[in-house]
C-alpha cells in the first residue's frame, strides 16, 4: 500500500513584536482636529472655560460614570502646566546665571480650583511628569505642591531614568490608567501630553486646544499653548537627555535643586460663579 510521504512543515518564523504606540497607529494629523472642540488664543481663557464647564456639568458626570461601574480620574501635567517659576521682575527664567531668587507660582489661578472642584467630587488626581525620578526629585516635589496648597492627590509618576522618550513614558502610565480608570481629564502644555504621535504630525498653530475622545477611555484633553522655557531652580540630571526629546520640552528633563522662594498669596476662584476675586 502506496503511503504519502511524511513532510514537516517548517516552524513560521515570529520576529520579536516591536512597540507601536496605539495613538501613533490610529491618530494622524488628518484625524486629530475632528476630536478638537474648542480653541483658545491663551492659556487663562482655556483654564477659565474647562473650570467653568466642570463646575457646571461635573455631578452629572460623576454620576453617570459611577452609575455604570466607572471610577473617573483626573491627570496634571506638572512643568509649565500646573507651576512654573517666575521672577520677582515677572521675566521666566531662560538660561545662564541665577543671580536673584525665582517664585514659585502656579501657572493659573483656575488650577488650584479646578484641582479642589474635583477633589471635592473625590475624584482621584494623578501627576504624570517628565521630570527623571530619585529621592530629591520626589521630596522636591511634593515641596512644591505643599507650598502650592496642591494635597491629597493620588500619585505622582515620574520618568525612569532607563528611558528617553517622554512620549512613549506619558502613554504608557496613561494606558496604565485606563485599566482602572475613565481619565475624565487631562492636561499639559505639550502634545505628548494628551496623544502620542510623531512630532511633525501635530499642528503647532500657537493655540490652546480642547479635545474629546482623542484616546481610548478619555473623555476631555487640554492641549495648553507651550512656553518652551526652563525654571530657575532646576539643573540637568546625569542620567536623562540634557535636551529633553523631541518630544518634550526641555523643562521636563530637569530636576529641583534649589530652595523654593516664598509664595505670594493667590487670589482665589469663587466656587459659586467661578470668577477669580
């Protein structure tokens, strides 16, 4: 009896996958302005509409999204989104020598209530940061958020020292987020911030841009118009890029060294109207 020889077919070979951001694959600069709702030609204008639409809409959001098993989160850019720091002579520092104390200041008098507004409705707040981690990082930085009055937030996430794209490192905690979290908000003044795709495929028309639905499972994204400038108080680190990335600014590869300047006293948000007093 005549039997069909035996043949073993060859393993297929499987290359080793390489990672793609999932924004890089589905977000390009022809679809990014279907998703942008609102522009704004500075960034007090774009912090005073986002207060003002929380504050109205936030307990019918929270609602919805508990009513159907959903826990919302809140995500803050640190550097040139929520503080900065500024001379007493109003001029950010650029570069060179220090010779005078710089002052920590927020960047917005709408941060800190829109922080509260949503501390308030208990929802957890996270800081995502470019800043290189270690020891004097971390407690230079909850300084400065307790000099702020910034309390009560869930994390912080810094940048391991073993990586070099920001973007890539912003994403990934955000897609860490999302396996527990809606990030009902985010924010920053970069566009790695809030998407990760390649850098000469994002507009850079100079304004602010609020954004819907531009990542899985993230609802609103502000989009601040970037300030590109370097704190005072802020030195290189030996172990990140001492130029940033392409995909950042250069402000986020720096780590606080130097004693913070006493705070001037902010005038506060009402939290009846939301106009600043």
């Amino acid at each position: 009896m005549f039997r069909r020889p035996r043949v073993q077919a060859k393993r297929k070979q499987v290359s080793r996958p390489v990672f793609v951001s999932k924004s890089v694959q589905t977000m390009t600069k022809q679809s990014l302005p279907k998703h942008i709702k609102h522009r704004f030609s500075d960034n007090e204008s774009a912090w005073s509409f986002v207060f003002r639409y929380f504050f109205q809409y936030l307990p019918v959001l929270v609602q919805s999204y508990r009513t159907t098993g959903h826990e919302p989160c809140v995500i803050f850019d640190i550097d040139q989104t929520v503080l900065q720091y500024q001379s007493p002579l109003g001029v950010i520092y650029k570069g060179g020598p220090v010779t005078h104390t710089f002052e920590l200041r927020l960047m917005s008098h709408y941060v800190k209530g829109l922080y509260e507004l949503f501390q308030s409705h208990g929802i957890p707040i996270y800081f995502v940061t470019g800043r290189p981690f270690s020891k004097a990082t971390k407690l230079n930085t909850e300084r400065e958020f307790k000099a702020l009055g910034l309390a009560g937030y869930r994390d912080i996430y810094f940048m391991p020292s073993v990586l070099h794209d920001v973007g890539i490192f912003k994403e990934s905690v955000r897609d860490q987020l999302r396996d527990k979290h809606v990030i009902l908000f985010n924010v920053g003044d970069q566009w790695t911030d809030v998407v990760n795709m390649p850098i000469d495929e994002t507009p850079d028309d100079g304004m602010a841009c609020l954004l819907f639905n531009v990542e899985p499972k993230c609802d609103w994204s502000l989009k601040l118009i970037a300030t590109h400038h370097a704190p005072s108080s802020y030195a290189p680190s030996s172990k990140s890029p001492t130029t940033g990335s392409i995909f950042d600014s250069v402000f986020e590869t720096f780590a606080p060294l130097a004693p913070l300047a006493p705070i001037k006293p902010q005038p506060p948000v009402c939290h009846a109207c939301g106009h600043v007093h």
